[in-house]
C-alpha cells in the first residue's frame, strides 16, 4: 500500500509492506532529505499501529498523512527512533 500526502511544499509517500505480524514502513520524501527513515508498524488483531520517524528538517511531527492510520503521542514515536 502507497499512501501519499503533501506537508510544507514537499510531496512525500508513505510505502508499508507487511512481514508477518511485524511490518517495515519506509518514509520518503521527495525532497531535500539525504537518507529515507525506517521505522515499524506494529500490527495486532484490533488496529494497526504506525511508529514513524520525526522528520530531520521538520518542527511538527507529521501526523498529517490522510489514511486511516490512528494518530500517535510523540512520546510512543520516539521509542522507536534510531539514531537520533
């Protein structure tokens, strides 16, 4: 699945392939960004969790993508950050 959204003038797409009960979602923007971000979705049988990563160049978490996602605290969303 491919859902994609604009925020602050940059076009960005969200790519989430399952693996099992765990899944990679891969955050790239298409823009001035030098690397994409790896983060996790967590599945379970009641909802599917996104923990992505807070963008580098970014005051706002981006909770802003239009899909059925539930909204995070940036609390939970930190747990899951690697090397920041």
């Amino acid at each position: 699945m491919v859902f994609a959204t604009e925020y602050m003038g940059e076009k960005r797409a969200l790519k989430i392939q399952s693996k099992s009960s765990m899944a990679i979602a891969e955050y790239r923007l298409h823009g001035s960004l030098k690397h994409d971000h790896v983060v996790e979705v967590v599945e379970s049988f009641e909802t599917v969790t996104l923990l992505f990563m807070i963008m580098e160049r970014c005051a706002k978490p981006l909770w802003e993508l239009k899909t059925a996602m539930p909204r995070l605290p940036l609390h939970i969303a930190m747990k899951v950050l690697k090397g920041v």
